[in-house]
C-alpha cells in the first residue's frame, strides 16, 4: 500500500516544483536604480556633448630642445610658475668645458690683437735710431775714403812723366777709387734701410694685420655666444605663467627631444578653466555660436555651472574623447566648442569630464554654424 501511494506523491511534487520554477523565471526582472543619477538639460531644444576640462592656455606639453640626462628638476606638481622659472635642466658638463676652452681661445686673440695695437714697444725705438746712426757713421767713413782713393787718382794722372808710375799703379788707384765708391753706396743702403726700419716701427701694426685680429676676436666672441646659447637650451623653462599638472621625468632620465606620446612636463595657467566640448557631426547643424550652456559634474548631477561661450574651433575632427556610451560611435567626426567657466564654480580637476548641454536650435531651423568667408583676391 505504502509502495502505491509512493509513486503518486512523487508526480504531484514533482508537478508542483515545476509551476513553481515556470512562474519564478517568468517574472519580470525589477529595473536596477542608477549609481547616480543622471544629468538632466534645462533647455528645451539641447544640443549634448561630452567637456573635457583644460587650462585657460590650454595644457601645454613642454619638451627637451636637446636629448640628454637630466640633472636636475625644479619644479613639483601643483606648483606656481611664473614665465621665465627653470623646469628641468640637461646634463650641460660637456657644454661647459667646451666653453672653457673657447674662454681660452678668446683670450689669446685678445692678446694678440692688444699687442698689434700696443705698437711700437717704446724700447725698440732707440736701437733703431743707434743702428741709423752708426750708418750714417759708416757713409761718413766711406765718403772719406772715396775723397783720399779720388785724391790719389787725381794725382797720378796729374804725373806727365811715364816713367814716374807704372801703368799698374794707375790701375790699381782707379780700382781704389771704385772699391771706396761701392763702400759708400753700400753705407747709404744701410742708412736707408735703417731710417725705413724706424719708420715702419714707428707707424705702429699695418692695418689689415689689426683688422684680421679683431675678426678673430668677434669669432671667439661668437663662439662663446653659441656655447652660452646651447647652455640656456639645456635650461628649460616656463613659457607661460601657470600651474605644474603632471611630471613624467625625474633626474637621471633621459629626456628626448621633440614630440612624445607623454609630456616631459604639462602644465597650464587654471586661473580659469576651459571646457572643450565634442558635439557629434550629426548635431552640429542643430548648434548656434554662443550658445548658453550648462556643465555637470558626471556621478553628481547637483554639481553644474554656467558656462561661457569661447569660440568653435574651425576644423572638424575624427571623434577622440570617448563617453563608454553602448550606442556611441568611434567612426564619427565632431566639432569641438571651447566655453569658460570660473574655477571656484566646480570642484572638477583638469582632464575631467563633464556632461555639457547647450541650447540646440529647434527641428527644421537653417543651418546654424556658417562657413568662414571666402578670402579676398
């Protein structure tokens, strides 16, 4: 009997867990609340966007002029800058022992060119004027020779009788006579030659020798001013006032020059904050410049503010700014807006992103963003 009133048992619970387990999984599912609420337009007509926040100067990345390692930074983050204030320095040792030796350089032109100009030395000019008056000396004593060798000849051609002197002896006077002649030239040569010496010394350094000293010099001076140049480029600095935001080298890193996917250093002036805002290509007819508009805080949609038109930036861009939305579009082009907004109005930090509604034009207006005038021929 208990066997017959088993199986009976079995196929009615068996029966009543599976009405059971149809109507459990049939129910519908309730409607998850949202971690935060979100935000909501004040327009009628709206034009939605996704605000990235940026400095008033925008976020200015600053690089190396040089690659080097850096030696040292100056700068931490949050800091206040004003223009002109170091950031980073670049290993500059190599640099400046090469300006040491250039230094030399100048100054052994200097030298040369102070000695062109000191001339004549004062104790060069009485030896020359000793040396003209020993030559002068020298035709005196060869002027007397050639008056007693002239004397003689005279008066051996004077003697009437042959047999007096011999034809040698007449010769050998009229020899004397030459003999003392070239002595007196060769003096006078010796006269001249020292009275030009004397007055080359004293004329000082030729002109020309001066003017190649003092290119030497501006050369040396130039290549000191190149040195001094390269130095300053290792110096890195501010190029606008404003606050450090991020710092992505540290001393002892090497720092490469030109353009990198990260910033050396980002900083901007946050006086008072941008917001630049990507508004779908789809929508952009729907929007007129200057436009109210209001920015929200994402997770806190109490969080808003006015903000302020700028200016439309001209050129239409492939969409980067990405919202996780399951409907976006990656493929798409926007316009992007710039609106200011005061500091103190939003708690929001640069690079945060904001939910911005501008009021849209209605369906069916004319195009609202009108093309750049065509340039004048």
């Amino acid at each position: 009997m208990i066997r017959g009133l088993f199986l009976p048992a079995v196929a009615i619970a068996g029966a009543g867990f599976g009405v059971y387990m149809s109507r459990t999984t049939n129910a519908p599912v309730p409607i998850a609340r949202p971690v935060s609420e979100p935000s909501r337009t004040p327009f009628t007509h709206t034009v939605a966007g996704a605000g990235i926040v940026e400095a008033r100067t925008e976020n200015v990345s600053i690089g190396a002029t040089a690659t080097g390692i850096v030696q040292k930074v100056h700068v931490t983050v949050g800091q206040r800058i004003q223009t002109g204030d170091p950031l980073f320095s670049i290993d500059d040792r190599t640099l400046r022992a090469e300006r040491l030796r250039r230094t030399a350089a100048l100054e052994a032109a200097r030298a040369r060119l102070m000695r062109l100009e000191a001339m004549p030395r004062a104790e060069e000019l009485p030896p020359l004027a000793s040396r003209i008056e020993i030559a002068q000396a020298g035709v005196a004593t060869a002027q007397a020779a050639v008056n007693l060798a002239s004397d003689l000849l005279q008066r051996a051609e004077s003697v009437q009788d042959p047999r007096a002197m011999t034809r040698e002896e007449l010769e050998r006077r009229r020899l004397g006579l030459r003999e003392a002649q070239a002595r007196e030239a060769e003096a006078r040569r010796r006269v001249a030659e020292a009275t030009a010496t004397l007055e080359l010394t004293k004329a000082g350094a030729w002109k020309p020798d001066l003017a190649a000293a003092k290119a030497d010099v501006a050369v040396a001076e130039a290549e000191i001013a190149a040195v001094d140049l390269e130095l300053e480029r290792l110096l890195v600095r501010a190029p606008i006032d404003g606050e450090i935001l991020k710092i992505n080298l540290r001393a002892g890193e090497l720092a490469v020059a030109g353009a990198t996917s990260n910033p050396l250093i980002l900083l901007g002036n946050l006086d008072e904050l941008h917001v630049r805002i990507d508004v779908d290509e789809a929508d952009i007819w729907r929007y007129r410049a200057g436009a109210r508009g209001v920015a929200a805080v994402r997770g806190n949609p109490q969080l808003k503010t006015a903000i302020e038109f700028v200016r439309v930036e001209p050129w239409v861009v492939p969409k980067r700014s990405l919202t996780g939305d399951t409907t976006e579009r990656v493929d798409t082009r926007v316009m992007q807006l710039l609106y200011r907004f005061d500091r103190k109005a939003l708690p929001v930090l640069v690079g945060q992103q904001l939910d911005v509604f501008l009021e849209g034009a209605e369906p069916g207006a004319p195009p609202a963003v009108e093309s750049p005038a065509p340039a004048a021929k």
